[in-house]
C-alpha cells in the first residue's frame, strides 16, 4: 500500500485522473522490463478515485510478455 502519491494527488486536484492514470503504467513497465516473469498491478490507485494506491505482484502470462514487447499491443490490460 502507498499512501501521499504526489502524482496521484496532482492529477485528481487538476481534474485529470484519467491522463494522470498513464503516469500509472510506469510502475507496470518498470517491473516487466526488468524481469518479465512478473507484473507490478495496481489493486487500487489514486487516479481511479481510490483512498490509497496498493499493489500486488504476480506472475506473467506467456501472451502477457508477448504483448508488452510487441510494439504493436496495447499492453495495459496487463495492470489488472
């Protein structure tokens, strides 16, 4: 669980959660690049209107590294 997100915080006081959600894959893609096996999901995050973020790592899919490493996927399904 994380608590005080700044850019979290920014986005939902700017009115912009959905943009400031984006900001959120970071954490996805951080994780997947530096060992595939695993994904960083966000259970709860501040830009969907939730109290707090929280977190949850897992294991990756076969089609789940695929599509992150295509150029061509859109990948965010992935932090769910």
């Amino acid at each position: 669980m994380a608590r005080g997100c700044v850019m979290g915080k920014y986005w939902n006081e700017m009115g912009m959660g959905e943009l400031g959600r984006l900001y959120c894959f970071v954490d996805v893609a951080k994780y997947m690049a530096f060992n595939p096996d695993y994904k960083l999901v966000h259970l709860k995050a501040l830009p969907d209107g939730d109290e707090y973020c929280e977190f949850a790592i897992r294991l990756t899919t076969e089609q789940e590294k695929k599509d992150f490493f295509d150029e061509d996927k859109d990948w965010r399904y992935i932090d769910r």
